[in-house]
C-alpha cells in the first residue's frame, strides 16, 4: 500500500460526489480540498491554476494532477490495489472492467447530454456512441446480469456507475427501469457509498450556512 497521501478537490452535489464514495470505500485517509461552487470557487483561481479545466472532481499526489472522473476512479482502485476494488492486470476481469469505466465517459454521459438537450442525431458512423437506443440497450443487458457491473464482483466501476446512475435518474436525464432502479438501490446501501453521502450533507449544510451569515 502506498504511505503517500492523496489531495482530493471536491464539492458536494457533483460529480466529484462518486469519488468521495469511492475513497470511503477504499477506506484510505486523504487530503480533502473543498470548493464551493455556489461562490464559483471551482472557476476562479487558486483552482484554476491546479485545474484549468475548472472541474472536478480533481486529484493530486506524488506532484502529479489526475482529473476526468474514469481516470480518477482507475488510478485510486490502482493505487490502493489491496483494498480489492480493481482487478489486477492478469485477471481476466481486468477487460470487462476498463471497457466499463470508459464507456461511461466515451458513450453514455454524451448519449445522455445529447438526449437531454433535444439534440438532432447523427448518423452513426460519425457519432461517439452510435445511437442512444443500442447505447442504452448495451447498458442495460449488463446490469441485467448483475448483481454489479462484473458480476458477483462489486469494483470500483459499480462505485462510477451507481453514483451517476443515481444522479441521472434523480432528474430523468435517462428512464429509472427496475433494473436501473435495484442497481443504484444495492451500490448506495454499501457502508462507504452511505458514509459518503453523510459527509457531503454535512459538508452541503455547513457551506450553506456559511453563506447566510
């Protein structure tokens, strides 16, 4: 296991909300950088000179800045290799689980945004993930599967997809199948998924208070 501590941007109520959970999972000590989105914290500099990009979630460690939330999520399940939450690179799992991390970033979240925003399609052959009913179809038959994303094995990749599944469902951004429904319900009852969420509505209502002095 590593000794060397990582500093982790975060804000509650965002995307970095997933990474949290993972950490909490992980059960690893860290460096905790909080933004506040609500005073645009996220878009203005100090962060902007760590993170151009001005997102997060964003971490830090051994000199090095790691964003993009697939990345962070595979560099932390890596890093802490012991705690079981990344198959090794010899396990045959290891495929399943990176084509999973990143068709999250290279189809669904894109799908899901051009859905959402009403966006005329394009043909296949030029669009990133085809077409929404063969991308969601795909999605679908895995966790069918279930109970995780790589079957019987809970991993990181189910810390990435029921934390956006969740917030995807929440505003209807994609429609809450049963499937859909039993997943997020059974990644969120986890001991570190809930652990995080207490933090962050601690974390949400002392930023709230904060700005109503």
């Amino acid at each position: 296991m590593t000794t060397s501590r990582v500093t982790f941007y975060h804000a509650p109520n965002s995307r970095s909300a997933g990474v949290r959970a993972l950490l909490e999972e992980l059960g690893v000590d860290y460096d905790l950088h909080v933004l506040d989105f609500k005073k645009s914290e996220q878009r203005a500099s100090p962060y902007t000179s760590i993170n151009p990009m001005g997102k997060v979630p964003a971490i830090a460690h051994r000199g090095e800045l790691i964003t993009e939330q697939p990345a962070v999520y595979l560099y932390l399940a890596d890093l802490y290799a012991d705690k079981g939450l990344a198959p090794a690179l010899d396990d045959p799992l290891r495929g399943p689980y990176l084509r999973w991390m990143v068709f999250y970033g290279s189809c669904f979240e894109p799908a899901a945004v051009d859905r959402a925003l009403k966006r005329e399609p394009v043909p296949p052959s030029t669009c990133p993930y085809g077409d929404w009913d063969t991308m969601f179809g795909t999605l679908v038959s895995q966790l069918e599967r279930g109970p995780y994303m790589l079957g019987e094995r809970f991993s990181a990749a189910d810390v990435l997809w029921g934390t956006a599944l969740k917030w995807m469902t929440m505003f209807q951004l994609v429609p809450e199948l049963p499937v859909i429904r039993d997943y997020v319900e059974r990644v969120a009852s986890r001991p570190g998924m809930r652990r995080a969420v207490a933090l962050d509505e601690e974390l949400a209502a002392a930023q709230a208070q904060e700005q109503a002095v």
